[in-house]
C-alpha cells in the first residue's frame, strides 16, 4: 500500500523568505503526485501536480523518484501563502483513490 | 459558488442513530468521493463511486454506507456502527481517475454525543 509522509506539523517562517515543504512517499510503482491546498474558510482546492510541471502562485515542486519526494518550494513567502497543504499520491494505472498526507500548516510571519 | 455542495454543515446526533450527510454536484463528474478528516490526520478514504450505481470502499470504510443513484448525488450515511463518528466529512468529485482534479464540498462537521 501507499504512503504519504509530510515531516513538518506546523512550519512557520518569515514573509519574503524561502519556503520548503516537504512530502516524501512510499510506492513502488509511478505514482502521480498533487499537492493541495486549503486557505482559511475556503474548499480544499488543487494547487499543483507533477505532471503538469507548472508553477502555481510561484510555487513549483519536483518529483525526485530516487529520493521518492515531491518537496513544495516557493522562493519569497507571502502572507497570503499561510494556509494547509497536503501531499497527495496516485498510484495511478486508471486507479480512482488518492492517499493524502497528514498536512503542514505553513505559518508566514509579516 | 455552485459546483459541489454539502449538507448541513453542522450536524449533532445522540449516540445510537445512523445519520445520513449530503452531497450533490452539477459538474457532470462520473466519480464521487468521500473523505474523512481528523486533527493530524489529513485525510482519508471512506468510499468513492466511479460511475452510477457502483461504489467501492476506501481505508476507512467499516461503519458507513454510501448509495449513487444518480450521477448528482452521493449520500453517506454514518451508522452506529461508527465507533468514532465525530469528525469533519468531505466530499468531492473528478472528472475520472484519480489523475485528475478532485472538487471538494465545504464539508460537513459531524457532532456525536
């Protein structure tokens, strides 16, 4: 079965700093991996997933399958960046579920 | 702010009674699902529908139930059988495989006393 780690409870750093959050997973196969997002008293919402290898509101991760991670990094943390974020697995060959992690509060300090 | 919807947002319940969450969407997905959410546990897998009339369980399914009747809808319904029914219900949709982007109600807290 699938595995979702995400180290860090609570991350909290200052505003115009680097911003890392980690997820490390557990699968053998080629998963696909997502990263989510839940902004106070907003939906759980998608921020980005790996095969679209976008940026999304400057953030970008990269899967590194040897390490089997999939780190969340923007480059200057905004205030508006504080919010909830899961990690999320999909083993894919046509599956339908999704294995979330536990998620980080990711704090940003004016 | 159309799309998926859940009712009511909160919900108490004594303990002993089967409660039934709501959840509808007009998105035209072929998938449902619903998830659980505990403090520090992220999220996890009750049930998920990929067409109508078919479901399959997910990690957590021991003590629910779930019916899709109709593409729009897909009810759970929470059963005494629920040692812990007390938790925060999510709801969500996708288009197809779990490649694709998952639509998440606002949730529904459920309240066991």
């Amino acid at each position: 079965a699938q595995r979702v780690t995400q180290p860090e409870k609570l991350l909290s750093v200052f505003k115009g700093a680097p911003v890392e959050l980690k997820c490390n997973y557990s699968y053998s196969g080629s998963p696909e991996l997502f990263w989510y997002v839940q902004y106070s008293r907003q939906r759980l919402q998608l921020l980005l997933r790996h095969i679209s290898r976008e940026s999304i509101k400057g953030f970008t991760a990269d899967l590194n399958k040897g390490e089997t991670s999939f780190h969340l990094k923007k480059p200057f943390a905004q205030e508006e960046d504080s919010a909830m974020y899961y990690c999320a697995l999909n083993p894919g060959a046509g599956s339908y579920q999704l294995t979330f992690g536990k998620g980080t509060k990711l704090s940003v300090i004016p | 702010d159309g799309g998926i919807t859940q009712s009511p947002k909160y919900l108490f319940r004594k303990e002993g009674q089967n409660v039934t969450l709501s959840c509808e969407q007009n998105l035209n997905h072929d998938a449902m699902y619903w998830y659980r959410q505990d403090p520090g546990q992220g999220l996890r897998l009750i049930y998920y529908s990929q067409i109508v009339n078919d479901f399959q369980k997910g990690d957590i399914a021991e003590g629910y139930s779930v019916s899709r009747e109709k593409k729009e809808s897909f009810p759970l319904t929470v059963t005494s059988a629920q040692k812990n029914p007390t938790a925060f219900y999510l709801c969500a949709s996708s288009s197809g495989t779990g490649t694709y982007e998952q639509y998440f109600g606002p949730g529904t807290r459920l309240t066991v006393t």
